[in-house]
C-alpha cells in the first residue's frame, strides 16, 4: 500500500491510496486488521478529559482517589464523578476512570460506586483499626511475634552462611596451597584470593548471630496513644485531606470487582508510619463486602 499520506503527514482519501492486494503474507486475518482500525478511530475520537483534567487538591471531597481505590477488571484507578441518581438528585460516585475517560474501551461497562455508603465503610475499618492497632499492649505482641518468625529466618540464614565461610576457607587455602607448590599464574592467585576475602566478608555478615542483626526500636506507650488519638481527631475532621491522610496510613488498597460488584479493603495491621519505624507491618485478610 503506498501513497496513504501525504508529505506534510495527513491522510489521503481511500480512493487516493495504491493497494497492491495480497503483494505480501497476511500475519493477521482481514476481519481482526478491520476491528483494529474500527477501534482507533473510535479512541482518536474520544474526549482527551483524561489528560486535560485538573489535578486533584488536597481539597477534592473524595477521600479514595489518587490511586487508593482501583478497579480489579483493568487495574485503572477509580474516579469521582456527579451524576443523578433514580430520585433525580445530583450525587457523588467513583467510577472507573477507563468508563469515563475512554468509554469503557480496554474495561467494560461501569459499575458506580455510591460515594457516601463506600466511603462510610471504608471510615468505619479503618476507625476499627486505629482503635486497635494502635493499642500498646497489642502491638507489643504483634512485634514480638514478628521479631521471632524474623529471628526463625535470620537462624536459617546464619546457618547457611556459616556453612558456606568453610567452603571459602577451603578454597582459599588451596589456592594458598597451590602457590606454595609452584602456581605459575600468580596474577590470577592474587586476583582470585581477592575475591574469596571479599565473599567472605560479605557472609561475615550473615553469619552474625539474629540478636546481633534485628534490633528493632521501640516506640513508647504514650507515643502509641498519642497516634491513635491523632488518628480519631483525623478521622472525624471536617476537612477531606485530614481524613485522607488517616485512611491512607490504614489502607493499603481498595478493589473493586465490577464483575461481582464486591469491595476488596486491605488494610495494615500497622500504620504506615509506625511500620517505618518499626520492623515490619503484615496485613489483614481484605475485608469485603458487596454494592
């Protein structure tokens, strides 16, 4: 096929175009080669919102969006949006933002997630949770518990790398051996002795005992208190980013499943800025429930 474009790149009219049939091995049927262009000129049409979009503020009423709440069918970040509900009335959803940007196009029909009733229960855990994760006694438990499962593994570790600091003593003495006994490459001893230091530097390391590696800090009672009460104030702030802020330290993920219409919540057993300071935050079955 020649003569498609013209010099300054836009397209000519079909009729303009020299189609020279079957002049090379098809690698895709006509049919699928039809539905491509069928579907590119279809996205060439669509509205470009999605980019032209301003960004949300700390300001936005929606509490989800920015990544947090994201559709299990394309993986696309849900959105908000406004539209009327049966009674006629303006309200506030998320939707996926594949349904509003692109016509559903690489996802499927949307699926409209009353803001209200999903934001609600999205506070209500993550208030459950503040409540309980940041309790002190709890959270002792839950890091001690996490302390001996990374003391388990870190003995497993320490095991084998003291097993493997025989194997690099052995080869070092026989490359010492071999040098003793008349190694003419002696450039490639001094190098290769080099390397095994090195290695069993490294294994040094691993070979430290648990105590000497985990030594995990800890954060006094009053400071826990003090957070879960900071996190409650959040939580019943009239401004959408203090809110915000206390759902994301809980929230590590929200699915929906359009295909169900259920919501998958995952949150942390222990907020995000206390796990950073602390050895490790494993997490909750999701908790779900359905539109």
């Amino acid at each position: 096929m020649w003569n498609v474009h013209r010099k300054n790149g836009t397209e000519r009219p079909p009729h303009e175009w020299v189609v020279v049939p079957d002049a090379h091995q098809a690698l895709i049927s006509e049919e699928a080669g039809q539905a491509i262009v069928a579907v590119r000129r279809q996205r060439a049409s669509l509205t470009v919102a999605a980019r032209n979009a301003a960004c949300r503020t700390d300001g936005s009423r929606y509490l989800l969006t920015g990544g947090l709440f994201t559709c299990g069918r394309c993986g696309a970040n849900l959105v908000g949006v406004r539209r009327r509900n049966g009674k006629g009335t303006l309200s506030d959803y998320y939707v996926c933002g594949t349904a509003k940007y692109r016509r559903g196009i690489g996802c499927g029909q949307g699926v409209y997630v009353d803001k209200r009733m999903v934001e609600g229960e999205v506070v209500e855990h993550v208030h459950q949770m503040a409540c309980a994760a940041l309790d002190p006694a709890r959270l002792a438990k839950l890091v001690d518990r996490e302390l001996r499962e990374l003391t388990a593994a870190s003995s497993f570790e320490a095991v084998q790398a003291r097993e493997r600091l025989v194997q690099l003593d052995r080869q070092l003495d026989n490359v010492r051996q071999a040098i003793e006994n008349g190694l003419d490459d002696v450039q490639w001893a001094n190098r290769r002795v080099a390397e095994l230091r090195a290695e069993r530097d490294a294994v040094l390391l691993r070979a430290a005992s648990p105590a000497e590696v985990i030594a995990p800090p800890r954060l006094p009672a009053s400071e826990l208190l003090a957070l879960r009460a900071e996190a409650l104030r959040g939580l019943n702030a009239e401004t959408s980013k203090a809110r915000r802020d206390v759902v994301r330290q809980f929230a590590s993920q929200i699915v929906l499943e359009p295909g169900t219409r259920e919501i998958q919540l995952h949150l942390r057993q222990v907020p995000a800025q206390v796990s950073q300071r602390m050895v490790a935050g494993a997490g909750f079955e999701p908790a779900t429930y359905g539109l």
